[in-house]
C-alpha cells in the first residue's frame, strides 16, 4: 500500500532560523512527488514537482530536493509569511491522482 | 496566472438534504478532479474526470456522489443525500503539464 509520512507535524521557527521539512514516501512505480502549501481554510498552492531521484528545484526561499525514498524541503532565513501547512503529495502507478501526507505545520515567529 | 474558481465558498445543509458542488476548471485542461479534506486531516483523492467520464474513483466515492460536466466550463460533484461525516472541504483540481492546480474549496458544514 501506498504511503507518504511527513515529519515533523509541526514545527517553530524563529525568522531566519533555517530548517528542512521531511517527505519520506514508499510507493510503486513514482511517477511524480508535488509540495504544496496550504494556508488555513485555502486550498492547496502549488510549489514544485520533482519526477527523478537527484532532481533539485528552488524558488525564492525554499528548495525541494528528492531521492528514492524521500524528500526534503529546505527552507532558507524563513519569514513570518512562510507560516503556513506544507504538504508532500505523490503519483505512482498507473494513477493520475494524487496521495497526500499529512503535512507539516510551520510556524514562524518574528 | 489561470485559476480553478469553486462556488460557494461555504455551504450549511442538513442531513439528508441534496448538496451541488461547483467548480470552474482552467481552460484548456483535460483532467479534473475532487479531493476532500476533513478538519484536520489529510487531502483524499475522491474522484478523477477525463473526456466526460469518469476514469478514476476512490473508495470513499461511492453511490451517494455523481459528478458531472454539464456544460464546456462548469464541474461539478453532486452529493445526494448528505451524512453528517460528509462535513469536509471539498477541492477541485485540474491538471496543468508541471501540476495539479487546486481551487480555493467549499467548506461543507452537515447539521
């Protein structure tokens, strides 16, 4: 059976206090693994797709990166306005949708 | 930047009671989708919509949900006679060539 487990749930930062956010996943056949973020009572923001173990993709502060068994974001001197829930989701199979963790709730204090 | 648009943004229904669900999908895409998300859990995958059928469901779509394309631009998901555990936000999504783009949702409030 397919799994995606994000650790932590939660997490606190001080601005610019820099940390990772974990995405371990066992699944067969990945065909794509997605970050979201997703901010209270919004729905999911797309960031990135990472289809290839070593594949690494970066926008502003944070930074995605995947193996073959799971994957980080990086996030860099975060800010108050990176507060929000990230989410792991994947594709594997023969499927088009998506599997989601259970998210990490970020909270960034100033 | 396009956006998947779900009216309304929040709807209380009672028991029983018949619920529409509406989405406006981007332009030009082939897949649509609807997810769930109850409080404080995680998104689930409810159903997948392609060419004007469906083409993937998942256990929790079962005969209480239908969805439909009834025109070029709307998509919806019709809950027929809503349970108390239906309570949830409900996603569309649409699938562009880097991703999945979601709509802001419809909070579904059974009493």
């Amino acid at each position: 059976e397919d799994q995606v487990t994000q650790s932590p749930e939660a997490l606190r930062l001080q601005e610019g206090e820099s940390s990772s956010l974990n995405c371990s996943y066992t699944v067969s056949g990945l065909r794509g693994l997605f970050w979201y973020r997703q901010d209270p009572g919004k729905g999911p923001e797309f960031l990135f797709t990472l289809y290839s173990a070593g594949e690494e993709k970066e926008k502003e502060r944070l930074k995605a990166t995947l193996t073959k068994k799971e994957s980080f974001l990086h996030i860099t001197a975060p800010k108050p306005e990176d507060s929000a829930t990230y989410l792991c989701a994947v594709q594997a199979g023969g499927a088009n949708n998506l599997f989601f963790g259970t998210g990490t709730r970020l909270t960034v204090i100033p | 930047e396009p956006e998947v648009t779900q009216t309304p943004s929040h709807q209380v229904t009672q028991m029983g009671q018949e619920v529409i669900l509406r989405c406006v999908p981007i332009s030009n895409h082939l897949y649509f989708y609807w997810y769930r998300q109850i409080l404080g859990q995680k998104v689930e995958f409810l159903v997948s919509f392609y060419n004007n059928e469906i083409s993937e469901k998942s256990e929790i779509f079962d005969d209480q949900f239908s969805v439909e394309r009834p025109d070029g631009s709307n998509f919806t998901l019709k809950i027929r006679s809503t349970k108390l555990e239906d309570s949830a936000m409900y996603f569309c999504a649409s699938l562009q060539d880097y991703g999945y783009t979601f709509g802001s949702g419809t909070r579904l409030t059974v009493v």
